[in-house]
C-alpha cells in the first residue's frame, strides 16, 4: 500500500477486557515497530519485528502485552485485561531492515495511530 | 539508558519569523536521528532523517543540524508559516533493532 495503515482509529473499551489493534505495513517494508504515546508523555518503543520474529521486545510493559505478525505484512499488538493506565495512541511504523544499506541506516514511516481509551 | 530532551516545550512566535528548535540526547552511539511533526490526532510526518556520518540536511524552509560529539541536534525553521503550527518530535535510533528513542516534543505556534 501507500503507507502504513492501522485499524481500528479509536477502540474505547471496559477495564478488563482484551483488546487487538492491527498494522498493516508498508509493502515490502521487513522490520515493523509497535510505539505507544501516553497523554503528555513522549512515545515509548514497544516492540521490533523483522520478518515475522521479534528479536526486541524489551518495551513491551507487562505480559498482558503481545504481539505477532504473520510474515512480512500484518501485525497485531494484543493487550489482556486492559487497565486505565493502558489509554493511550499505539503507532506502528514499519521500515526496510536495520542495518547499514549503501551507507544508510533507514528511516521509519509510521501509521496513523489507534487511540486506545479504557474506561 | 538513551534519554532525549527538547527545548523549548512550547513555543508561539509571529507569522515571518525564523525560528530553532533544540534537541538533546546523552548517549552519542546513535545511527541517525530523525525530525517528525505531530498534528493533532493525527500520526507522525517525518521531515528530515541525518545520518550519523552527517551533519546536516536540508528540506524547502527546513534545515535540521546534528553534533554527534556533543549530543545535539537542532531544527531551523525559516520564513514560519500558519501552516507549520504542530508539534515537532526529535528521535534517536539506535540498538540492534534501530528503535527509536524520542523527546516529549515541542509545540509550536505560528500566529498570523
């Protein structure tokens, strides 16, 4: 595709169900990162795929927190039994593979965002 | 641990002016650093990428500056426009997986 979409835009659910949020990347795009933006804080990296392995995942905040993607295109980031300090916009970006490639490190070009709300 | 500070947080300036935004980042192992704008509600615009063997690039009224050594980066702003009311995020990539690591941003006005 064009760009890198999410779905849904906004999700607003109820203190202890579980959530999926999906990313579809930029076709052709190998590495695909989830980020989550809470209310006046900066954006905090979750978690890294390169292919459909997730070498990284050291931001991810708890285990209520998962996230698989199938190949090199889709990929969901689960949260189970969703808590208030959940809310927040998860970005997702996707970008060719870390490392150098003709004396360049690549840049990320991220979706637009699901606003999460737990009530 | 990678930590990225931008300053001013807000900003309001007159429609014409030129204007700078600063960043800052303690840990200089980085592969590149890349300037994003955030309208509200919306996601990230990315507007300039300096690699780390860099020091600046320049995009229209845009030029974004990077001092490895000394841990900064600066976004310069000519001729600011209504239009670039938003807020701009600073980040660092870095790590095996190139992650990024970014400031609270700043916001900026632009009154005409």
């Amino acid at each position: 595709g064009a760009g890198v979409s999410q779905s849904p835009s906004n999700k607003v659910t109820e203190k202890g169900k579980d959530v999926e949020l999906r990313c579809d990347p930029i076709s052709g795009h190998t590495a695909l990162y989830w980020y989550r933006q809470r209310l006046g804080q900066g954006l905090e990296f979750l978690i890294y795929f390169q292919g459909n392995s997730a070498p990284d995942k050291s931001g991810l905040p708890s285990d209520r927190f998962s996230a698989e993607r199938t190949g090199e295109s889709v990929s969901t980031l689960t949260i189970q039994r969703t808590q208030q300090e959940d809310s927040a916009v998860y970005l997702c970006a996707s970008s060719d593979p870390p490392g150098l490639a003709g004396g360049l490190f690549h840049e990320q070009f991220f979706g637009p965002g699901t606003r999460l709300t737990v009530l | 641990k990678q930590e990225v500070t931008q300053i001013p947080a807000a900003l309001s300036v007159p429609e014409g002016e030129n204007l700078v935004l600063n960043c800052s980042f303690t840990d200089s192992a980085i592969y590149n650093l890349q300037w994003f704008r955030q309208d509200p509600g919306k996601g990230l615009t990315s507007l300039l990428l300096i690699q780390s063997s860099q020091r600046e690039q320049t995009s229209g009224r845009l030029n974004a500056s990077l001092d490895k050594s000394s841990g900064r980066s600066t976004l310069y702003i000519a001729a600011s426009q209504p239009g670039d009311s938003a807020t701009y995020l600073c980040a660092v990539a870095q790590g095996g997986s190139e992650k990024l690591v970014f400031g609270k941003g700043t916001k900026l006005t632009v009154n005409p």
